[in-house]
C-alpha cells in the first residue's frame, strides 16, 4: 500500500466513524429528547423544592495604627526586653488584621459567638423562612422549637444536641465567607441565612464581637506589660534601663488608651449590612440548564450504546 493508498484509506475510516456516529445520535434522537425533558422537568421540581438563602455582607477597612512608627522603632532598640514583658511592639496594621482574621474563623471564637448568642437552633435546625411573618421555619425532625429540645438521631460520637465544634464547622462551610482584597486592603465579611433580617443581624454582631474580643486581647496584654514593667522599674536603679521602661510603659499605655476609646478598634465599617431584599442562593435557571445538559448527554450515551451493539 502506497502513502497515498493509506492516507485515503484512514480519511474514510474516519468518515465512516463520523457517518456512524451521526447515525446513532440520530437514529437515538427520541431518547435524546425524552432523556433531556425528563432531566430538565425534574430539575425544575428540584429547583423549586430547595428554598431561598439570602446574604448579608458588610466592606471593612483596617483600622489604622497611629503609634506604628514609634512601636518599630523602639521594636529595633528594645526588642529583647519587651519580649520578657509579653510585648508586641512590631505591630503593624496588616499582621494585627491577618490575626483578627483568623480570629474571626477560629473554633474558640465562634464558639463563644454561638453561645453568648444562642445560636445553634437557628445555624443548625432551620429549613427555610417564612416571609409573610417574618419566622423561621424548623425542621421539626431535629428540632423542637417550643419545647426547644434537640430531637435528631445521629450516631456517636455525634449528640442530639450539635456540639460547638459541629457547630463550627457548618458555619464555617455554609454561612461565613470572608474576603480580602491583598491590594487594597479592604475585607468583605458576608454570612449567609434563609432569614435576611437573621444574616444582617449576625454579620454585624459577628464584626462588633470580633472588634471587642481583640480590643479585650490588647488591653489585658497591655496591663500585663504594664504590671511588669512597673516591677522591673522598682528593681532596677540604672538610670538608662529606668528611661527604657518609662519608654515601654508609655507605648503600653497608648494601647491601652486607643483600645479603650475605640469601638472599631481592628475594622471600621465602610459598607454597613442591610436586609436584602433579594434571594442569593440558589441559582434556579443555572440548575436546569445543567441538569437537562446532563439527561441530554445520558441519552447520547445510550443512543451510542444501542446503536453499536445492534
């Protein structure tokens, strides 16, 4: 066989696969059809079945360090000593809202924050909102709204009662969605819930609590450097190492003085929370295109199959 002679041959065994193929597609286009108007008509019950989820979000700015430049410098002069005190003088405004971020995401603090808030029913056993009374609807499977006892099987070592850590762990997968832009600075926190009123409401306390617990943080350690420091100036009469503790003292006690009056003490507010008034979750039409994609794409398969085996 010649190079031509092959090269013919090859562009008709592709030709007769391509024909083969069209054959079958066709020859199998009612399946198609039927396949892809089943998918799609029980992607839209299924749409419809799952109920709205709504967002709330608020745009955070750190909130500027003022006695940066100074907390470096004596940081290069003092670093050593400061650190017997359990002092952080490098404290630039970028690692204190990388820390107060993951803070936000932390286990200790969401599950304080789902405690003093009493949270888990309406994180754990809600399956919906009622618009018309603005209530949430329960999933009286697992939980008993009126008696407010937790009913749902599960299996050890899992409880009734969802465990802080389970609690966690759903918030974290399915509510909270933090973002950072690296270039501006600029953090975006949004929580979403069935109830928009309930994702406004725990978006905001979510921020006033982080900026409490990391403001309580830096008070206590600011104390503490103080106390110290206060004793090691009792304890020393060299009048270069009093300057430098009078020098710390001073820097901590800004802190302290900052923390103190400063309700956005790690994020100011740019863009408050609001109810939306719009669902966000989930996208139906999305859904349906997928879904009837996929029952169309089945039945290719099967007209292939059928078509070949014949």
């Amino acid at each position: 066989m010649t190079v031509q002679e092959a090269g013919e041959y090859h562009q008709s065994a592709d030709s007769a696969g391509l024909d083969g193929l069209f054959k079958a597609i066709w020859r199998g286009k009612w399946i198609i059809i039927v396949t892809t108007f089943i998918a799609a008509v029980l992607a839209v019950v299924y749409a419809i079945s799952l109920p709205n989820i709504y967002k709330s979000d608020v745009l955070l700015a750190p909130a500027e360090e003022n006695t940066g430049g100074g907390m470096s410098a004596l940081a290069g002069q003092f670093g050593g000593l400061a650190t017997l005190a359990g002092m952080n003088l490098d404290s630039g405004g970028t690692d204190k809202t990388t820390i107060a971020l993951e803070v936000l995401q932390s286990k200790s603090f969401i599950g304080d924050f789902v405690e003093k808030n009493n949270l888990k029913a309406i994180l754990m056993a809600t399956k919906g909102w009622d618009r018309g009374t603005d209530t949430l609807i329960y999933n009286e499977k697992m939980y008993d709204p009126d008696s407010k006892t937790w009913l749902r099987e599960v299996s050890a070592p899992l409880t009734p009662e969802p465990s802080l850590l389970e609690v966690h762990d759903h918030f974290i997968k399915n509510n909270l969605v933090v973002e950072q832009d690296k270039i501006s600075g600029l953090v975006r926190v949004l929580v979403k819930h069935y109830s928009p009123s309930v994702a406004k409401d725990l978006v905001e306390k979510l921020v006033n609590s982080l900026n409490k617990t990391m403001r309580t943080k830096d008070i206590t350690e600011a104390q503490n450097s103080i106390d110290y420091l206060n004793g090691a100036l009792e304890d020393t009469k060299i009048a270069d190492m009093r300057t430098v503790f009078y020098q710390l003292i001073e820097k901590q006690q800004q802190t302290k003085m900052l923390a103190s009056v400063r309700a956005e003490y790690v994020f100011k507010v740019i863009d408050p929370a609001v109810v939306e008034e719009k669902k966000y979750e989930p996208k139906r039409p999305l859904i349906v295109v997928l879904l009837a994609i996929l029952g169309g794409l089945i039945g290719v398969v099967i007209s292939l199959v059928r078509y070949f085996k014949d």
